[in-house]
C-alpha cells in the first residue's frame, strides 16, 4: 500500500495548492466562473481521493471475507462507509 499511500499524498498535495490558488483568486479579486472553476476541480480531485480510499477499504474488505476471517460488523461498516461516501 506504500505505492497507493504515496499517490494519495501527492494528490493531497496538489489539492491543497488548488485550495490556497483559489483563496488567492478570491483575495485578487477575480472572476467568480473562474473561481467556480477551481472549485468544481478541487471537488472532483477530493471525490477521487475519496473513490480510492474508499477501493482500497473495500478490497481489503473483501479478501478478508474470501478468507472467512470478516465478521457481520465488518461488513456493515464496509456497507456504512460507502453510504456515507456517496452522500
């Protein structure tokens, strides 16, 4: 997961450097559809963070149940999280 955690950071990275570009949007006064913009961006770019957070729960959800070594409760948080994701 090392690789996968590596990604994540970057993008967290990345995403933060949108968020402080569009507080500097606001500060200089520019466009508001330009600001929407960035901010329809930095929604998608979290949404994606979030998606692979999410596969990677998932996945080791579900190998864990291939194993028989998942209880109930580990599914029903698995079913909780992915609930609360899409909200």
């Amino acid at each position: 997961m090392s690789c996968a955690k590596e990604d994540l950071v970057k993008r967290l990275r990345r995403i933060e450097g949108q968020v402080k570009g569009i507080e500097k949007m606001i500060i200089n006064d520019k466009e508001c559809n330009d600001i929407l913009t960035q901010i329809a961006a930095v929604r998608a770019a979290i949404n994606k963070v979030g998606a692979l957070v999410l596969e990677n729960y998932s996945k080791t959800c579900i190998l864990k149940a291939s194993e028989q070594a998942v209880t109930e409760e580990e599914i029903e948080n698995l079913i909780d999280t992915i609930v609360k994701f899409m909200k």
